[in-house]
C-alpha cells in the first residue's frame, strides 16, 4: 500500500479520475444507493464542505 501511495503522489498513476462523487456526510446514504443502483465507481464522503485537507470514508 505505501508504494502505491508514493505511485500516486508522484503523479504515475491517476485516482482521482476514479472519484465520480463527492459528497457531504449528510449525504452518506445517497453514496450508498448511487454505488447499490452502479451509477458511481468511486465516491468520496467528506467531513468538510472542500476537497482539499479533508478526512474522508471511501465507499
């Protein structure tokens, strides 16, 4: 896993284009029902309004 991390700070390979959903813990179940229905590949569930510096669940 820190190899793959490195990978990704090092900009060889690309996560983020994986992320097709960011949403607000309020909006924890909607994460849920868009992964059940196959309408995301990857969403992102933050704690804060903003990207950046957030601590975030994948699911």
């Amino acid at each position: 896993m820190p190899k793959i991390v490195d990978w990704y700070m090092e900009k060889k390979i690309n996560i983020d284009g994986l992320i097709t959903h960011v949403l607000p813990l309020e909006r924890i179940n909607e994460a849920f029902d868009l992964m059940h229905e196959g309408k995301s590949i990857r969403s992102v569930v933050s704690f804060y309004t903003s990207r950046a510096g957030a601590v975030i669940l994948r699911i």
